[in-house]
C-alpha cells in the first residue's frame, strides 16, 4: 500500500494567516493527489483533485501543488469557515489511500 | 445534483454481517465514467478506504478488508450496497457511500453520503 504522510498534524492560525499543509507520498503517486476538507460530523468536501485542479465552487484560496511524493495544500487567507481538518488521498494505485489528517485551529 | 444516502442497522453483533445501502438520486449509477465507493472513518480517526464498483459492476477492494467485503449494485433501484462479514469492534465506524469521478487517468470522490454510524457490539 501507499503511505501517505501529512504534516503537521495540527496547527494553531488566525483569521487572515497563510496556510500550508504538506502530504508525502512513500512512492511516486504523480499528480493522483486529492484534498479534502472535513467539519466535525460531517462528510468531507472535495478541494482539489488532480494535485492542483480546484472542484467546482470551491475559492480561489485554496490551491495545490506538487508532482511525484511531495504534495501542498495552501489556502492564502484563512477564514473562518476554513478550520477544519484537511486530508490528502492518494488515487494511483489500490487501495486508496488517506492521511492521517492535518486539523486547523 | 447528485445525492447519496446510506441506510441500515447502526448497531450489528460480533461476527455477524454488516449490511448497508446507499440510494443515489440525481444521477443512474449504471451511466457515466464513475465508480461507486464505500468508505469508513472509526470514531477520531482518518478515513478508510474500502472499495468500489464501476458502472459496468466490476468491483475493487482493500486487500486488507478483501476476505470479508462485498459491493453490489441494483440498478433497477439505482443503490449499491455493502455487505461486511465476520465483523468485530474494529468494525465500528461511521460508513460514507460516495461517488468517485474518472477522467483522463484521475479520480475523485466528488459526492458523499452524510454517512451512517455503525457499532459492533453484542
């Protein structure tokens, strides 16, 4: 299976603070990265897909980057609907993998 | 808009089979470039990928859970479904149906159930 590391496993921001979240990858994964966003009891939403492809609808702030097994999420102003806990998915081979989460507070 | 909703027993006993049921509305799950996924999240924990089933019935899943799970659709009623054998409280998790998009070499899961809580317990 691909492991997929997320880092750090929590982080204290302010309304307004850059954000970077980072997911390693434990083989080349190319750019098969997903992000999502998941609120308390909730299911988690689609960010990003393809590494880098905002889903439809989502803003602008949040942007993805990265090829192979290092991969960003980046959202450029925290707001306050964006505390949550973030994870990253990995879709190049099976099983699907996921990180253990980052959680924004 | 595409809709998933999951249903069936929240509490199921040791080494029995967990069954559930998720009903797509806004969309046939036997048309279009996308497979249909059963994915788990136990309590305070990251997300579990379980399997999928493709709009031709083909199926995919964990090779940790493989001995045990099984994905099948009807289309005449346009759900999938997931049985779950043997299970124990490792099982318990909430269990999220979802719709994964396929193009050009990429997939995403683009639309999620709300997910349905289930506890092994006796």
């Amino acid at each position: 299976d691909i492991q997929m590391t997320q880092s750090p496993s929590s982080l204290s921001a302010s309304v307004g603070d850059r954000v970077t979240i980072t997911c390693r990858a434990s083989q080349s994964i190319r750019t098969n990265l997903n992000w999502y966003q998941q609120k308390p009891r909730k299911a988690p939403k689609l960010l990003i897909y393809a590494a880098s492809t905002l889903q439809s609808g989502v803003p602008s702030r949040f942007s993805g980057s990265g090829f192979g097994t290092d991969f960003t999420l980046t959202i450029s102003s925290l707001q306050p609907e964006d505390f949550a806990t973030y994870y990253c998915q990995q879709t190049y081979s099976i099983p699907w993998t996921f990180g253990l989460g980052t959680k924004v507070e | 808009q595409v809709q998933l909703q999951e249903s069936g027993p929240g509490l199921v006993k040791p080494s029995q089979t967990l069954s559930l049921t998720c009903t797509v509305s806004g969309g046939s799950i036997s048309s279009g470039n996308y497979y249909w996924s059963w994915i788990r999240q136990p309590a305070g924990k990251g997300l579990e990928w379980i399997g999928r089933i493709y709009t031709s019935g083909s199926t995919n899943y964990n090779p940790s859970l493989k001995s045990r799970v099984s994905i099948s659709a009807d289309t005449s009623k346009n759900q999938f479904s997931l049985k779950l054998n043997s299970v124990t409280a490792a099982d318990t998790a909430v269990y999220y149906c979802a719709r994964v998009g396929y193009s050009s070499g990429w997939y995403e899961v683009d639309y999620w159930g709300q997910g349905t809580l289930v506890t092994v317990s006796s």
